[in-house]
C-alpha cells in the first residue's frame, strides 16, 4: 500500500512522480496504481472546483 501526501498546486509532480514510480524496478508500483492516483486527484480537484462555483452563487 502507498500513501501519498502532497501540498495543493502541487498535483502535476506527484502525478509525475507516480508515474516515474511505475518504470522503477524496485517499486511494485504499475500503470493501473498510476491511473487510480490519477483519477483520485482529478476527482479531488473537480470537488473542490464544483463547492467553489457554489459558494459563489
């Protein structure tokens, strides 16, 4: 199991990061670990996207 801990703005470089992970012989870390970061991240930022446009109604 991984964790990643990251400071918002900085969700490209873990992306990128994971990614390098994958191609590590030493990380059992593989292309569907990578997209589930991915989408994680991606759904984070959509939720935060869709509360910010509600507070400003």
């Amino acid at each position: 199991m991984f964790v990643f801990v990251y400071e918002p703005g900085s969700e490209s470089r873990l992306i990128d990061t994971v990614v390098e992970y994958t191609k590590s012989q030493n990380i059992s870390l593989d292309w569907n670990d990578a997209a589930a970061v991915s989408n994680k991240i991606t759904d984070k930022l959509l939720e935060k996207t869709e509360n910010l446009f509600k507070r400003l109604k």
